[in-house]
C-alpha cells in the first residue's frame, strides 16, 4: 500500500520532494471527484488532502472520506486533532503507547 496525495500544485509539491510519487493534482470541483475515486483505488493506504479542499466537499462525500478505512484519508493543513490519533488510525496501532496505559 502506497501514501498518495490530492490537492493543487503548491500542496503537493511539498509531498513530491519528501518522495513521494502518487499525487494527484485537482482544484475546485475537480477534487471531489477525483476523491471519490481514489478512495475506491485499493493499491492507496494512506491519502492526504488539504483540508481546505476537505471543507468544500459535499456532506456526503466528506463523510465518506473520513469514515474510508483503506485508505485512510488524512487532513493537512490546520489543527484537525491529535497526531497520536491519525497515526493510530492509519496504521492501525498506537505507537505511542507505553507499558503503563
């Protein structure tokens, strides 16, 4: 499984230069169908989106983002909760766990 990322081109080139080599580039009302479809693309374990681009989708599509297990969409950009939670998520594990919890 593979990290993949949707948003324009200022929010994905930083994603491009960290390595990674599935990004998708939409803008507008664009990015709620291409969402759509990538959360259907088995191959993707992770996919990041603005989170901007998350508040302008419809209910039903955000919904389904969020609710999407593989893959697991991750908001970028803003304050969307803790990080120990998105990785807890995403991988399915709390790696931030110690022996005494």
């Amino acid at each position: 499984m593979e990290i993949a990322v949707l948003g324009n081109e200022e929010f994905i080139l930083g994603f491009r230069l960290a390595g990674v080599t599935k990004v998708y580039k939409a803008e507008g009302a664009e990015v709620e169908e291409k969402l759509l479809q990538l959360i259907e693309e088995r191959s993707i374990g992770v996919l990041a989106i603005d989170s901007s681009d998350l508040d302008k989708l419809s209910a039903s599509a955000r919904k389904r983002a969020l609710e999407s297990i593989a893959p697991v969409v991750v908001p970028v950009g803003r304050e969307e909760g803790d990080l120990r939670e998105k990785v807890k998520r995403a991988i399915g594990v709390d790696l931030y766990k110690t022996e005494r919890e």
